[in-house]
C-alpha cells in the first residue's frame, strides 16, 4: 500500500518543513519534512517542489515496513496512521511495539488505544506528540475498526457501562489529579455513566479505557467506578515456586552500551540482538564469542529489530529456535528448567503501572518465589519512572508483577519472546 492524501496530510501538518537546512534537537542536519542523510549539508537550500519529492521518497522506507510488520488486513486510514507513527518513532519502534502485536492480533480496538502511550519526552508528555498521536488515532479509527478481506474475525469488544460512584477524574495521565495540567483532565460528577470498549490491566488504582463514540482514551481510578471488575483482562499469574525455589543459569552477561556501532547497529539498539547473543552461548557454548560476534552474524538477515533476522541467525548457528506472541511466565519457567533462558520483549519506558512504547529486549536467565532474575543489557530499571538507575543489569530481579505489566501488556498470554524447541 501506499500512503493516501490524508496521511501525507498529517504527516506534513506535523513535521512542518523547512527549506534550509538545520540541526534538530537531536543533532543531526535535517531539511525539508525532516529529511535526514548525506544529501543534507550545512547552508542547503531547496524548493518546496523538491521537499515535496523527498518526504514522498521518505515515507517510502516507512510504508514498505509498515507492509512488512503488519500481517492482518487494514484499511487505507489505518495504514496512513500507521505510517505516520512509523515516520515519526522509528521502525524499530513500530516492530516491538504493543499497538503492532494487538494489531496483528486483529485486536483493532486494543491497537487504536495505544497510540497515546507515545507522547513522552525526557521530562514528561510533549503537548506536540499528544497532539500528533489524538490525529493519528482519528485517522486510524476513521474508517471503522472492523476491515473486511480476512476469514478471521476481528477480536470482539464488547462494550461495557462503568458508573461513577463519587466525583471523580478523567486523565490523561495514571497521576493524582493535583499534579495533571487543567487540559489533562475532566472533572465527572458522581453518577455519570460511559460505555468502555477496551480497557488495560490496572495497576496502582489506575486503569486505562477507551470510550466508545470516540470519546478517546483516559486513565481512571478504579475505586470510583462501578462496572469495572467485570471486564478485567486476565492476570498472567506467577509460575509455582516453591519458597526457597531458585534456578538461576549460568549465563554471561552482554551489555549493549559497549557495542561496536556498525551501520543501523548502534548501541542504543540492539538490545534484541546482546539479550539472543546470551541465549546463544549458554544454550550452544562457543558457537560466538560476544554480542559483537552475533552482530556480525545477524547483519546478513536483516535488522536487529527484527524478529525474523534472530531467528534465523540463531538456526544458523545450529539453535532451533522461534519467534513467539503468546508467552506467559508459566513458559518462562519451563524454558529456564530446561536450561534455556529466554529473550523477552518488555515496555521499558514509563512506570510499571503505565508502560508506554520504546519497546526493550531483555534475557530471563533464573527465577526465585519472587519473580524473574534477568540480563538486562541496558541496565536496571527504575520502575517507579521508567528510567535506568544502574548501567549494570547482570542477573537483576524483576517481580512477577513488574513482569506482568511490562511484558504481558493486555492479557494473560500475549508475550513476546524468543523460544528453543
């Protein structure tokens, strides 16, 4: 597919364009609808005709990987929203991201409820990335959740009524309502009555819903509604431990910050291929000296960000092994049993309680009756807010909780990892 009006209408609205080159906030030399690459130098100037032709050649990188990763019928609004996503987070972030594995698991409804968990900046949400995404998800949403062309049915939504027990908030933020701006919530009267069409998993009171009529997505205290206990989505329960249960393998540990950049792998990205290089010398020892080494083998199949890439260079080193959707730490459990520990893909950003995009991948090498002991090659996360309080992230317990909210997002089984048969 390619994009439509609508979309290269978004996309231009939000860019903006600039005939003269420039340095954005990240540093790096841009033009025209933030065009970036060895065509832009310092004092450039082009027309407006010729910023037209390179956004249409850029969002073509985009389209190509938004036809790549989506496996499921959409409709023309869909794939414009999700280009313009693509564009503006990254390919990356579309390939690891929860809104494309709701999606491709024609759960419509619960994919057009992420697109707002990508708005943050480094201290907080961005009025601008909440402004692009409410547009993104109108347009995703534009033409209806249900595309035809498939034999297999979407994933119903049953909507459902909650009623308002006290005087209570909508936000747009899981946060007392003191610390949100006036135009990050709306006051509701004791009795006020909506119709919710997905919700989240609570987690420190909150939970998150999507109102039906399009009424958007907002964060609400679960305390003061009826009508919510009924719909919870599964838990992904912890796996039987016993109390002084522990299986902790003996796997090195891989930091991606010391990673040798070379071309689209860089440091900061390849956290996919360190957490498989772990699993790949414990499960076969000596088939790769170090992250940098499985780098070097994974480059001919593809980007790290790509699930097929890993599988294919962990065959090729004699590891028969699967990209996986529905894992639950009952699966974690039995693959470490078996001395295999286990790549998972985790929501990294934001509190544990509200996860959001820039997905992460992580190495399970243990358990205890606690929760999951990991490799994390970033480092230790802070839970609380999301960013990294420690650099080292060797055999770090992350509780089954804090798994579950992280990793199973949306359910009881929808996990991503890498298995071995």
């Amino acid at each position: 597919m390619k994009i439509s009006s609508d979309g290269l209408k978004l996309v231009k609205e939000f860019e903006g364009c600039k005939l003269t080159a420039y340095t954005c906030a990240a540093g790096v030399l841009t033009i025209g609808y933030g065009s970036t690459g060895s065509h832009v130098v310092p004092g450039k100037t082009i027309t407006q005709a010729e910023a037209e032709a390179l956004l249409i050649k850029d969002l073509g990188r985009f389209e190509t990987a938004v036809d790549k990763y989506v496996k499921v019928p959409v409709t023309q609004a869909m794939f414009d929203a999700l280009v313009s996503f693509a564009f503006n987070c990254g390919e990356g972030a579309l390939a690891e991201s929860t809104l494309l594995r709701l999606l491709n698991q024609k759960d419509y409804t619960g994919a057009a409820a992420q697109f707002d968990r990508w708005v943050k900046g480094p201290n907080g949400a961005l009025p601008g990335l909440v402004r692009r995404r409410d547009a993104e998800e109108a347009l995703f949403r534009k033409d209806g959740l249900t595309p035809g062309g498939s034999s297999v049915p979407a994933v119903a939504h049953k909507s459902f009524k909650i009623k308002a027990k006290n005087a209570t908030l909508l936000k747009k933020a899981p946060l007392a309502g003191s610390e949100l701006a006036d135009d990050q919530r709306v006051v509701v009267e004791i009795g006020k009555e909506y119709g919710v069409i997905w919700r989240g998993k609570e987690d420190g009171g909150h939970v998150k819903v999507s109102f039906d009529y399009g009424l958007g997505n907002w964060y609400i205290f679960a305390g003061h509604w009826d009508g919510l206990t009924q719909s919870a989505p599964p838990t992904n329960v912890a796996p039987a431990v016993s109390a002084n249960g522990k299986k902790v393998l003996d796997t090195p540990y891989f930091s991606q910050r010391d990673n040798i950049p070379s071309g689209n792998d860089m440091p900061y990205r390849t956290c996919f291929s360190s957490s498989c290089a772990m699993l790949a010398v414990t499960v076969k020892p000596g088939c790769v000296s170090g992250d940098d080494a499985y780098i070097k083998k994974r480059q001919p199949f593809g980007d790290s960000t790509d699930s097929g890439a890993q599988v294919k260079c962990l065959n090729s080193l004699g590891i028969k092994a699967r990209f996986v959707t529905n894992g639950n730490n009952d699966f974690i459990k039995k693959q470490i049993d078996r001395g295999i520990p286990v790549p998972c893909g985790i929501l990294h950003h934001g509190p544990a309680g509200a996860p959001s995009g820039g997905g992460h991948w992580i190495c399970v090498v243990g358990y205890d009756s606690t929760g999951f002991i990991v490799n994390d090659p970033w480092g230790e996360i802070n839970h609380a807010s999301g960013s990294y309080s420690k650099t080292n992230g060797k055999q770090v317990n992350y509780s089954y909780k804090l798994f579950d909210s992280r990793w199973t997002v949306s359910g009881s089984s929808d996990g991503w990892a890498i298995a071995v048969e």
